[in-house]
C-alpha cells in the first residue's frame, strides 16, 4: 500500500481537494489513516447489505471509489448472486476500481458508472449505500438525493449513510476536532500536514450534524433510523423504509 503523502511538503497555494490520480494512488492509506473504524465500518456495512438484499433487486454504491466495499460484498455474499451499481465523479478511481474487478471472486454482476450520483437514476433497490460521499455534495441538494434514494428502494430497503460530522455546540465540535487531530497525528500525519488537508477541505467536505442527517432521513419518510456506529465526529447511520422488518425476519440465515 502505497503512503499518503500528498500534503506533506509545504504548499504555496492550498488547491481544493480533488479525488484525482495522486490522491486515487494513496488511497487506502488516506483512509486507514485519516477514518477512524474505516476497516470495521465497511465490513459492518458489506454485512448488513449481505442481510437486507432482496434477490433478483439491485444494490447501489454512491462514491464508491476504487472498489473496497465491491470487494468485501463479493466475500460476503459467497454464492449468492446480486448486481450491484458503482457510481462516481471520479475516473482515477474508477479505473482502479476496473483492475480490481477481475480479482473478485463472486457470482454477482458489477457495473460501473463515472457520473454525479445525482444524475442516476435508483430503481429495484433494496441497498444504497453511501459511505464518505454524501458530505461531498452542494448541502442544499442532499435533501433531494436522500428522497429520490428512499424513491428507489423497495419495502423494507436500506440506505446505509456513513459521514463525518459536525457538533452543534462548540464544547462537543472543539472535544471531537481534539480527539481527531489526535487520531491523524498518531496515525503518522505531521501537524503540517493535517492543516494543509484540512484547508484543501474546507467548503469541498461540508459536514452536517448528526441532528440535520435525522431530519433528512425522517423527511424523506424512513421509517426506522438509527447510528450503529460512532467516533467523534464520524457516524454511521442505517434508514430502513417500511416495512421494517419484513426481510431481515423473513431471512433465515443469521449472522
Ligand atoms: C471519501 S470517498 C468515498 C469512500 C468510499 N465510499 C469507500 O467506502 O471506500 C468519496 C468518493 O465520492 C466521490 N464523489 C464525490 N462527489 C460525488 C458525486 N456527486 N457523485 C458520485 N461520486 C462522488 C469521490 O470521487 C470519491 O471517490
């Protein structure tokens, strides 16, 4: 795995980050270094798309970069076959994502797609997953893609949302951004760099709270909406649309 090291020397200028060549090449190690339970939340997420799929519908993946919950799905659904759509803005990682494929070992079908999310259009779904990527987007268009994402999927479909967050109140934003600069530096990340990074992310990665994220979900009509998972100022949330039980009882096997 190569090492990040993309804002390691000093910049004159700091760019806008851009998912481009020299950051699709470090990739892995941007993430294993830079999100907190990175491993942990996309096997989790691998597993629970593994649980809600209905058979003979579709998953999505929105931003779904150079292919590692592709990866994980296809040892997690061993035999059984599924189709799952990979969509991103980002060619670079597209590519990888391509060379990758035919290392996969599955009986599901993998289509790619290079594009914004919101031009695609979400039909027979019972997975969506959107990991890392809904953060991305202009803030006053995600309403409108978590209501067409909860349009698409079938009864008792998932959307399965994971983002960095943002605190309401100071004391909790100035307690998580502590812990978190903390989290970069263990990982090896120089102060230089995490302020150049950060600089490169602001108004590219626009966090919301975990409280707007609720309301969004609710107001597209999920009806079952909880965080599995938390660290700080990153959450993962599962949204079930009704009727919530229904394919995780009807399934037998168990985890
Ligand atoms: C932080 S990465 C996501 C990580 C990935 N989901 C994973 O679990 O490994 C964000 C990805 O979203 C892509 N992206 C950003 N805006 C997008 C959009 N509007 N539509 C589709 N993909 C987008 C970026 O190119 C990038 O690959």
């Amino acid at each position: 795995m190569e090492r990040d090291r993309v804002f390691a020397r000093k910049q004159r200028r700091i760019k806008p980050f851009a998912f481009n060549r020299e950051v699709a090449k470090v990739f892995d190690d941007m993430l294993v270094r830079s999100v907190p339970l990175y491993r942990e939340s996309i096997y989790r997420q691998a597993g629970l798309a593994c649980r809600f799929y209905q058979a003979g519908t579709r998953m999505y993946d929105l931003g779904c970069s150079h292919g590692n919950l592709g990866q994980l799905i296809c040892e997690q659904f061993q035999h059984q076959r599924f189709t799952l759509v990979g969509v991103d803005t980002s060619w670079p990682m597209l590519e990888k994502y391509q060379q990758r494929l035919s290392r996969f070992v599955s009986e599901g079908s993998i289509d790619l797609v290079c594009g914004s999310m919101e031009d695609i259009k979400i039909e027979n779904a019972s997975v969506v997953v959107v990991n890392l990527t809904l953060q991305f987007l202009d803030a006053a268009r995600r309403d409108d893609l978590v209501c067409r994402i909860f349009s698409g999927l079938l009864p008792g479909g998932i959307l399965l949302l994971m983002e960095k967050t943002v605190h309401p109140d100071a004391f909790g934003n100035a307690l998580e951004q502590e812990f978190y600069r903390q989290f970069k530096r263990e990982n090896g990340y120089s102060d230089l760099e995490i302020s150049q990074k950060r600089d490169a992310l602001e108004k590219v990665l626009v966090p919301d709270t975990l409280e707007t994220h609720f309301r969004r979900l609710k107001k597209a009509d999920f009806s079952f909406v909880d965080v599995w998972l938390k660290w700080f100022n990153f959450s993962a949330i599962l949204a079930v649309k009704a009727p919530c039980g229904k394919v995780f009882l009807d399934k037998s096997k168990k985890f």
